[in-house]
C-alpha cells in the first residue's frame, strides 16, 4: 500500500489515537454480512428448511466467526447507535458524491425510521478517508472525492 503526501498509516497509530473504522469499510462489512446471510437463506431453502428459523439458529456461530480476527468479544448494540453508523455513513457518502449499494433501499426499513444528524464523526482528522479495498476503482472515487473536496482535503491509502 502506498500513503498519500506522507500520511502515515493510521492502522499503525496508538490504539487510543486510531480512528473509527471508514464508513466505507463498514458498510463493506454490511454488505459482506448481508451477502452471507442470503447465501445461508438460500442454501436453507434448497434444504428445506424455514430460512429465518435456520438463520436465527445459525447466527451465534454466524457472529463468533465474523468478529473472530478482532480482540475481545463482540457487543450488541442498540439500534440507535446502529441508525447512527449506517445511517450517518449513507449521509457523509452522499455528501461526498457517493450512493450506497442498489440494495440498500430493500434493507433500510430494518434499521426504522431515522431523523438525523448523526451523533458519529466520520473521517480521519476532519477529511474525509479512503482506504482501497480489493474490489474498488481507485480512479472513480480519486476523483469523486477531487470533485467534492478538492486535491489535498482528503486521506488516502491506495495500492501501488
């Protein structure tokens, strides 16, 4: 990975100084989620088995293995801090030049009704952050995020 200007990478900042995972990622991780649940939905219905039922019986061990490459063990969380993060996140993308995924619109009345704004500061230092992932267009959103706050208002990480 190469750092942008000299931004040191912020994985390797004291824990207490690290910022929050980017949204983008976060909802990366929501999507992957989402993906996988379907996948088990579908695997359950071809078994014939009730999908929610084998969901619900499989999630522990669904969780145990997402959240397995972090220390400690995973929260739950209320739902309005999960309104907060998916839905400030959706909001800062927006304004950045950004739409969430074409499934998101299906999935958004699981989290309620929302009103904003979000309580979450998201970023890096007050700028926006990009962090390449194996699947991203570099290019595109180099030059959204150009676009939407200039050449040197943002943090990025990209791959040589």
């Amino acid at each position: 990975m190469a750092f942008a200007r000299g931004d040191p990478d912020p994985r390797q900042r004291p824990s207490e100084e690290r910022p929050a995972a980017a949204p983008g990622r976060a909802l990366r991780h929501a999507a992957h989620a989402r993906h996988t649940l379907r996948a088990a939905s579908g695997r359950a219905k071809r078994a014939g088995e009730t999908g929610t039922i084998h969901l619900l019986s499989k999630l522990p061990g669904f969780v145990s293995q997402y959240f397995s490459a972090y220390d400690g063990q995973p929260l739950a969380a209320p739902i309005e801090l999960a309104q907060h993060l998916v839905f400030g996140a959706v909001e800062y993308a927006r304004n950045l030049g950004f739409e969430p995924h074409a499934d998101f619109e299906a999935c958004e009345g699981h989290l309620g009704s929302w009103t904003g704004p979000s309580a979450i500061s998201f970023g890096c230092d007050g700028k926006p952050l990009f962090i390449q992932g194996p699947y991203d267009n570099a290019a595109r959103i180099m030059s959204a995020l150009q676009r939407s706050v200039g050449q040197d208002n943002f943090h990025f990480t990209v791959s040589a």
